[in-house]
C-alpha cells in the first residue's frame, strides 16, 4: 500500500490555528496535546524587513486521523478544516509531484 503523508503549503497560511482546533476535536485531545502545532517563525530578511511565516506541522501525535482516512475513506480533519486549502493529504509520490511547482511546501510522514 502507498505511504501516505500530509503536505502543507505554507506560503498560503493565515495562522488561524483551525487545523489545531479539528485536530483536538477529532481526537479529543486534553488541552496540552495535540497532533499537529502552529509555528511562527520571525525572519529579518537581508534588507532588513521582517518576514513572518506560519508553519503549522504535525507533532509525535499525530495519525493521520487513523479512523476517518482507514475506515471512513475521508481526508484528514486539519486538510478538511483548513480555510485556506493548506493541508493536502494523499500519497507521498502524488504529494511530492505537487510539491515540484511549490515555493514554501512542507512534507509530513508518521512513524
Ligand atoms: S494550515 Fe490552515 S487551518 Fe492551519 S493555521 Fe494555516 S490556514 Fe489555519
Ligand atoms: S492528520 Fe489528523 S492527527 Fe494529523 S494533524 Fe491532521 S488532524 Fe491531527
């Protein structure tokens, strides 16, 4: 069977935090936990002005949302949920084709 993995276009994030907040409640994580986390990153660019960049990536608890891709056949709550169409869930081999024409694309696969 394929690997499967998330691929999160970065560059379009809003940092809404959605995908955070699905994820809690598709698992009904305690507050604390969570499979996937918000990053803010501050850059001072060489010319001097500031660049923020909103990364969320998946952390050591995140499944892929096991029961609803394996035995509900649906995409994952972060990817469902996510406003700005960031989050893709397919196989890595479809994801990766996709990630050739991305300027700011990240890849996630689970243990
Ligand atoms: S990935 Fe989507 S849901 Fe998550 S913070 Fe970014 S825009 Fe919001
Ligand atoms: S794929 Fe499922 S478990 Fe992983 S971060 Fe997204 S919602 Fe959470």
């Amino acid at each position: 069977m394929p690997r499967k993995a998330l691929m999160i276009d970065y560059e379009y994030c809003t940092g809404c935090h959605a995908c955070e907040v699905a994820c809690k409640q598709e698992h009904d994580y305690p507050v604390g936990k969570g499979g996937i986390h918000m990053n803010e990153i501050m850059t001072t660019l060489p010319n001097g002005r500031l660049r923020i960049d909103y990364i969320p990536f998946p952390t050591a608890y995140c499944d892929l949302c096991a029961v609803r891709t394996k035995k509900k056949g649906e995409t994952t709550a972060c990817a469902k949920h996510c406003q700005a169409q960031v989050i893709s869930y397919d196989t890595v081999a479809e994801l990766a084709k996709i990630m050739e024409n991305k300027a700011h694309a990240v890849m996630f696969t689970p243990k």
